[in-house]
C-alpha cells in the first residue's frame, strides 16, 4: 500500500481565515507558490472539487486553482493574481457548493459571462473569457481571496439557515464518530 499523500485539510466555515482578505503574490512567493499549487491540486481533487483558493488551505496569498474536468479530462489552471476585468450585464443563476461548506448547496446569481486576467507560475500572464460553470467557478475562487463565501450572496435567512444546518450536521457526524 502506498503511503497516504500528506494534503493540506481544507478549512471549514465559520472560520477567521475564510473572512480575510487575502494579499497579492509577491516574486518572492513564487517558489512556496510553486510548491503549494500541486499540493492545492491534490487536495481539490481529493475532495473533489472543480476549484480551490489558497485562503481554503490557510493561506492567505491571491492563488487559486480550478478544473473543470470537462469529459472527466484534466484541464488544470493555476491563477496568481487573477482579477475580474470584465462582467456581462446579464446575470445567471446556478447551484453552488463549497468545499469550505461541505453538503451546502444554494442557488447563486452572479455575471454570466466575466473575463479574468492571472499570471502562471511562470510569471507568464493570461486572459479567460468565461461563461457557464467557469464563469460561476473563477469569481467563486476570487471571492475567496476576498474573504468572501458563496453564502454571503443569499439573504440573511438563506445564509443563517445554511450555516446552522452546516453546524449541526457537522455535530452529528462527529457525535458518531
Ligand atoms: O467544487 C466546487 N463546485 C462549484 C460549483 C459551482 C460553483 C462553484 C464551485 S467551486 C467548488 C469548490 C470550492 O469550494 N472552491 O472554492
Ligand atoms: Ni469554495
């Protein structure tokens, strides 16, 4: 049997590190960011998830990565810095979850078409022009580097149902442990 691969836990709301804003990557981060994004991966794809933001893994640099998996295909992109330079005026909803709220889905209005500007690890810089599930899945990522859940787009009620419904199935599940 293979060893199992030490993966960083995935942090679970409510907690501090999820509501902080986090800082831009700096030159000198790129080596930790270069050891960290793999790490990212494997988490994410453990779990599994289509994204995951650094903030997630407790650590509060702009990073994230994201994987739609289309055809069960591996497509994985890593975002240093990614920014939201553009939005359509028209809106679109759909289900969202998060690996920070695990067995919490709501529907979630957001653009329905963004363009996203990121640097690799290489330093290199891109533009997406995304819409559907990537479009939904790159500002969910970024709202993450801005401290920001996917509950916190719902009303109050929606919000304050979905977290207590999150705590107390996460006290059942530890209550059978
Ligand atoms: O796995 C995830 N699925 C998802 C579905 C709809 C919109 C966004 C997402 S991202 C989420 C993984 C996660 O929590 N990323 O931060
Ligand atoms: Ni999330």
């Amino acid at each position: 049997m293979d060893e199992p691969e030490d993966l960083p836990p995935i942090l679970v709301a409510p907690h501090r590190s999820l509501k902080t804003p986090a800082r831009a990557v700096r030159p000198a981060d790129m080596d930790a960011v270069r050891l960290l994004a793999p790490r990212m991966f494997a988490a994410m794809y453990k779990a599994p998830g289509i994204g995951l933001a650094a903030p997630q893994v407790d650590v509060g640099l702009r990073l994230a990565v994201v994987d739609l998996m289309p055809g069960d295909v591996r497509q994985p992109i890593v975002l240093v810095n990614p920014e939201v330079t553009r939005v359509s005026t028209e809106w679109a909803t759909r289900e969202e979850g998060c690996l920070s709220l695990p067995g919490q889905y709501a529907d979630v209005s957001r653009p329905a078409s963004v363009r996203v500007a990121y640097a690799d690890l290489d330093g290199k810089r891109h533009e997406i022009d995304a819409e559907g599930l990537m479009a939904a899945c790159l500002q969910h990522e970024i709202d993450h580097l801005d401290g920001v859940l996917f509950v916190d787009h719902l009303s109050a009620l929606k919000r304050n149902m979905l977290m207590r419904k999150l705590a107390k199935e996460r006290k059942l599940a530890h209550a059978e442990k």
